[in-house]
C-alpha cells in the first residue's frame, strides 16, 4: 500500500527566509511524486513533479524539490519565502501511470511572519 | 480553455438525506477523478471514471457511487449522510487513463448536520 507522511503540521517562517518542506512516502514501485499548494477556500495547484530522470525538480512559484530514494523522501524547498506563499502544502505520491489515483499526505501549513 | 468546475460551492445536509455533487472537467480531458478532504486532513481517494467507466475505487462504501456522461463531466452521488460526511469534496481531470497531472477543481463543501 501506499502512503505519504509530512512529519511537520505547522511551520512558520520569516518572509526571505529559506524553507524546506519534508516529505516521506512509502510505495512498492518507482513511485509519481507531486507537491500542491491549497489556498483557503480554493482547489489543489499543482508546484511540481517527478518521475524520473534528474532528482532535483524545479516548479512553479520559485519552488523545487529533491527525489531521495535511499531515503525514501520527496522534500520541497524555496530560497527565499515570500508573504504569498502562506497556504497548506501536500505531498502526494500515485502510480506512473494514473496520477488521478494519488495518495495525500496531511499537508504542512505554511505561516509566513513580516 | 475552461478549468474544472464544480457545483455546487456549499452544501448542508441532514443525516440519512442523500445529495449529488457535479464536476465539468476540462476541456480535453475524459478522466475524472473524486477526492474527499476532511477538515486538517489530505484528500483522499474516492474513485476514478474514465470514458464513462469506474478505472479504480478507494477505501469508501458503497453509499458513495458515481457517474460520467458523454461529454465527460461527473457526478458523485453519496447516500444516507453520515456526519462523518461533512468535508470538502474535489475533482480532478485528467487526460487518458493514464494522465500523468491532474487539474483541480475548487471543491464543494458538505456540511451534514
């Protein structure tokens, strides 16, 4: 079965600070690995994904995410956070060939201070 | 070109009633994928359509069926309402069976009292 955990519930960070988002899944092939942003009220957006090829990804938003498979993690980063990036962010990983079957994790709320 | 929309916004229900939510998908795409997201939780899988067909079903009973039409829009039906029902409910369309990106909707919140 498979599975995504986002150990981290709430993170807040000063705006221009870095920030890393972590992410583990667990998955029994070569997993689809994705990261979505959720504003209040809205749908899922996709920031980025990966299936193979180079393991450090980069998406929309100034974002990027690095593929760890002996660690079995998909952690998204920004250099630099920005107040519009306060939102609820979830990992999902899913089989290659549907990604419309994905499994979520719990989301990371994402606080951003001035 | 349309994004996925859904309808409609809000919803309140009282348990044991029964209720249809409504997703167009985007133009192009003939999958359609259902997710339910509890409050503080990830969405999680309820099942996919695909050319009209259920291509895959979560961990969810059977009160909560589904269908697609020909021009590929989608409707989830759930029966007797259960409090636990109460949730924010999405679709995602995707391109062929095998879509490699799914593109979301804005959702449609149930609140069952």
């Amino acid at each position: 079965a498979q599975s995504v955990t986002q150990p981290d519930i709430h993170i807040t960070v000063s705006e221009g600070a870095s920030l890393e988002l972590r992410c583990n899944y667990s998955y029994g092939a070569t997993p689809y690995l994705f990261w979505y942003v959720q504003s209040p009220g809205q749908g899922l957006q996709l920031l980025l994904k990966y299936f193979s090829g180079d393991t450090l990804v980069q998406g929309i938003k100034g974002f990027e995410a690095e593929f760890k498979r002996s660690q079995s993690s998909f952690n998204l980063r920004k250099p630099s956070v920005h107040w519009s990036d306060a939102a609820e962010y979830f990992c999902a990983v899913g089989p290659p060939t549907n990604a419309g079957k994905s499994t979520f994790g719990d989301g990371t709320t994402l606080t951003v201070k001035p | 070109e349309t994004g996925v929309t859904q309808s409609p916004t809000h919803l309140i229900k009282t348990r044991g009633q029964q209720v249809t939510l409504r997703c167009s998908s985007q133009s192009g795409h003939n999958t359609v994928s259902w997710y339910q997201q509890a409050l503080g939780q990830g969405p999680q899988f309820i099942f996919q359509y695909y050319r009209e067909e259920e291509n895959g079903r979560g961990n969810f009973p059977p009160r909560f069926s589904g269908l697609q039409f020909p021009n590929y829009s989608s409707e989830l039906n759930v029966n007797a309402l259960e409090l636990d029902d109460s949730a924010l409910y999405l679709c995602a369309s995707s391109s062929g069976g095998n879509g490699n990106e799914q593109f979301f909707g804005p959702g449609t919140r149930l609140t069952v009292l």
